[in-house]
C-alpha cells in the first residue's frame, strides 16, 4: 500500500513537471511576441498622438480631405516595417 502512494505520487510529480515545462515552453515563445505587440502598440500610438495633434490645427474642410487621404494611408501601414510608419 505504502508502495503504491509513493508510486501515484511519483507519477502525479512526473505530470506536474511534464505540464510545468510545456507551460514554460509556451511562455518562453510568446514573450518575444508580447514584446512586439507591445514596441508596435508604442510606436502606433505616439504616431496617433501626432496625428491627433496635428489634426487639432487643421481647419474642417482640410480635416476631411486629410482623413480621406489616411483612409488610403493607414491600411498600407499595417504592412509597412515599423520605422516607416513613423514617418508620417
């Protein structure tokens, strides 16, 4: 009896590390990608921030003849590297 708790427990141990690892493993590759959603969020942000400024200055009419012009813009942008969009 003392032998066969001792084995469940081996075997219970032996899946807590197996789930541990696999779990470490899945955490290991999404924090490069957390990292680059974050970096992109950042980057997206401050150029919005911008946008948002520089759109403050803009008269009505201009502002609509501008976000017709984002519209064709800002969709290219999800495809462009990072440092392109901060351009605009």
């Amino acid at each position: 009896m003392l032998r066969e708790k001792a084995e469940d427990l081996k075997e219970t141990m032996e899946s807590v590390s197996k789930l541990s690892s696999d779990r470490l493993n899945a955490l290991e590759q999404a924090l490069p990608l957390a990292e680059h959603f974050f970096d992109t969020h950042n980057v997206l942000n401050q150029w919005m921030d911008a946008l948002e400024d520089e759109m403050a200055v803009l008269d009505s009419p201009a502002s609509k003849c501008y976000f017709l012009s984002l519209g064709e813009i800002l969709p290219s942008c999800f495809s462009m590297p990072l440092t392109t969009i901060s351009k605009f």
